[in-house]
C-alpha cells in the first residue's frame, strides 16, 4: 500500500483505515515525547504551503547543520508497507527526536495528512482505537516538546492565502512533475512538461477543484486541532504569500526574536514554479467558478 492512502482529510478515512492497522495502535506509547534537549520548533501545515522553503529560511537564519525536511516519511512509508513492525516503530520514533541534538535547534515539519497516525502510534492503546484524528493529531503535537521547559519552543503554523493556487501545487505534484526548481533553465523545462501533462488531461480543471476540496477539508482539521491547543502562546502563524514572499528577510525575527538568534538575510536556492501556463491555468479556473462574479 502507497503512503498516499494513509492521507487523511475525513474523519471517515481514518476510521476506515485504523481497522487495518490495529496492531500498531499504541506501539510505541512507551515513547516520551518531551526528550528533545535542546530548541524546538514544530511546523505544521498542509502540503504545497511553502514549508519547504520555510525550512531553508530557517537552516539559513539558524545556521543549522542539516536540513530539516519531513524526519517521519521513511517510518511512515514503511508502516504503510508493513515494513516495520510494531516493537521497531517506538525506537524508530526515538531515534528521529534525538537526531539533531547536536546543533542548537531541532526543526521538525509535520502535515496535518499524517500527523494523526503519529498519535496513534504514541498514544495509550485504547485512545489510539478510539480517538477521532483531530484528537491524536493534538496529542502528538501536544506532547511533542523539550526536555527543559526553559527551552525555545514553537509551534508554527504556516499557510497559504491563495488556495487555489495551492491546489493546482497539489494537482502538478500528483503527476508526478518536479516539486521544487533551482535555476531558470529547470523552469523552462518545467513549462514544457506542465504543457504536456495537460494535454494528457482534457478534465484538469476538475482534479484541481478536487485537490481543492481535500486542502479545504484538512484545514479544517487543522483549524479544530490548533483551537484545542492549550498552550497559545507558542504559537506562531506565517503566510506563504505575506511572510515568506514579501518580507522573507525580515519574518523570522517575529518568531525567533533578539534573544534567541538574529536571522541573517535569508540565502534561498529555490525559486518559484509558478510559470506563464500556471497563470493561465489559475486565470482559466476563476472563468470557471465565476471567481469576479
């Protein structure tokens, strides 16, 4: 089974889903969360939301070495394989938590798609068969925190206002094109590849209103997890197109702040893939759904 079919955006999905797994409910509730030892923050979001640069601001402004990227992917994948059994998967937990004690931050990005079954595998047994996916998504995150209270530590929630265009993101990542570009040859060749994929597919316009709906239906879920968040005050929210578009050099001061790290100008390699037949692929949606109306 391919890790896109653990993806939740309905509650009925992931009742659905958990029948199959039982066995992994709770398998790693032995697992203490709080053990990061040194700074944390926590990225949650919905894919195509421009965390992937958010990352790179942040290993630029932090100076980190490494590259925080989605750490629980490869359990995730194996666990919707069945690769991994249930006695590995608490120490495979462990391991990601402790991978970057050796710089000063730990940067950790999450998807609200499968941040649940984090919870399912770290909470107690019954809760994980019986909690909705809203309820083990907070518990993950929740729990998620250092080892000393005195630490920093933040949750961040990133966003983006134009949702549409992170559906057509969503529809261009599912065929299989390249998710992020580096120089202007790439995108050059990007355009002609979209071009094509197109063709392929007369009802695009369809499957981006579609990719549309699951964004809307995880925000939500999103939304009424974040609501339930008992600590508030570190929390922090940043907008793809705001912050890290029209104030990149200067938004990160807002969550980091003097007495932590003074964030240099920010160093990108990537560059936007939103190209001339983007734009009129979005121009040709709005016609559709009357977006002027």
């Amino acid at each position: 089974m391919a890790l896109s079919r653990l993806l939740i955006h309905k509650e009925s999905q992931f009742s659905a889903r958990r029948k199959e797994f039982s066995a992994y409910a709770g398998c790693a509730n032995h697992v203490n969360l709080q053990q990061i030892t040194n700074n944390l923050i926590v990225i949650l979001t919905t894919q195509r939301t421009g965390s992937t640069l958010l990352c790179q601001d942040l290993e630029s402004a932090l100076k980190l070495n490494y590259s925080p990227t989605e750490s629980f992917i490869p359990i995730l994948t194996g666990f919707s394989k069945q690769h991994i059994n249930t006695i590995d998967m608490g120490l495979r937990i462990g391991n990601i938590l402790q991978s970057f004690k050796s710089s000063n931050f730990t940067v950790i990005k999450l998807m609200m798609d499968y941040v649940g079954w984090l919870g399912f595998f770290c909470a107690d047994k019954d809760f994980a068969l019986n909690a909705s996916y809203r309820q083990l998504s907070l518990y993950f995150i929740e729990n998620l925190k250092c080892v000393n209270a005195t630490n920093f530590y933040s949750l961040v929630r990133l966003d983006r206002k134009n949702k549409l265009k992170q559906a057509l993101s969503r529809f261009i990542n599912s065929t299989g094109l390249p998710t992020h570009i580096k120089t202007e040859k790439d995108a050059i060749e990007f355009e002609k590849l979209l071009e094509a994929k197109l063709n392929e597919m007369p009802d695009y316009h369809c499957m981006v209103i579609d990719q549309l709906a699951i964004i809307l239906r995880q925000i939500r879920m999103l939304d009424e997890c974040l609501s339930s968040i008992k600590d508030t005050k570190t929390y922090c929210c940043f907008d793809f197109e705001n912050d890290l578009l029209k104030n990149k050099d200067h938004y990160l001061s807002r969550l980091l702040g003097s007495t932590i790290s003074t964030p240099s100008v920010i160093k990108r390699s990537l560059i936007p893939t939103s190209g001339i037949k983007s734009k009129e692929v979005i121009k040709q949606l709005q016609e559709i759904i009357s977006y002027d109306a």
